[in-house]
C-alpha cells in the first residue's frame, strides 16, 4: 500500500523533525552538527525557508519552518539526503540514517508560533550530555520568538 502524500500550501509553518534509525545518533561530533547547519541553510536559500527555531539533539532534530513556496518534500528530501550521505562518507558507514520518514506538524501561526518555539528552544540534552559546556548548547539550540530568521543569518555558520 502506498504511503499518503504529504500535503503542502503556500506560506504555512511546519514543525519538521527526524530521528536516528533504531534511535541512534545523527550527531557524532560538533563537526556533523556544523555540516548539518551548513546543508540547511543552503536547503533554506534554495527553497526559500524562513526559519524561525532549531535544535539538534543527539539522535534527533527539530525545524521550525515556513514554506512561502509549498515545497516543503521537496527541500526536505534534499536536505536529509545530503546530510546523510556526507555522515556515512565521514564515518564510515552504510544504509539509512532517518528511521522511516521525517514528521511534520502544522502550525497555526497565530496560536502556537511563540509556544512551539520555545518548546524546541527548551528542549535539553539527554543526561550524559548536560556536561557540553554552555556555549555549545547556545550555538545548536535557535530561538527566534517572534523575530522572522532569514538565511542570512546562518552566514557565519557556514564560513
């Protein structure tokens, strides 16, 4: 049987995320991390995203995301593609990355963008990794409020 199409319109938000196949990590090092920022921004020029939160957890990560072009599968794809295909070149590895497809929630604009973008900035490192120094838990985790984030400022990400 075949999977649902996912729906997409024009200029709605989406709460976008994936997890690691069998909950494993997406994330070895901060080096994954950077690579992963880099091939969103460029998903996010090519498709003309608006961001408004991240935060990448170990084993997971979660977008905040405006579509102003209903092209939402489209920069996904592209955008899990790359990434899992640099992470198996870089360490060595073979087959999925993402267990089964990535999820999406509709957002309403009005009624949840400041909640959920807090629920996303809040979310905290598993035990083990409360130890990361606070900086680095600052740079991986984005909280805009209500502040619309371009692409433009993942400009000093990416150098």
């Amino acid at each position: 049987m075949a999977r649902p199409l996912r729906l997409e319109y024009t200029g709605d938000l989406y709460h976008v995320g994936a997890r690691g196949n069998h909950q494993e990590n997406i994330f070895k090092d901060e080096d994954d991390r950077l690579a992963f920022i880099s091939f969103f921004q460029y998903v996010c020029q090519r498709c003309n995203w608006v961001c408004y939160a991240y935060c990448l957890m170990r084993n997971h990560y979660h977008l905040l995301i405006e579509t102003p072009n209903a092209n939402l599968p489209k920069g996904v794809h592209r955008f899990n593609g790359i990434y899992t295909q640099t992470f198996n070149r870089n360490n060595n590895r073979i087959g999925c990355l993402y267990q089964g497809r990535y999820k999406t929630i509709l957002v309403e604009k009005d009624n949840h963008l400041l909640e959920l973008s807090r629920c996303i900035a809040n979310q905290r490192p598993d035990p083990v990794e409360r130890v990361l120094l606070l900086l680095a838990v600052l740079f991986f985790n984005g909280y805009f409020g209500y502040c619309v984030w371009h692409t433009r400022a993942f400009s000093h990400i990416a150098r």
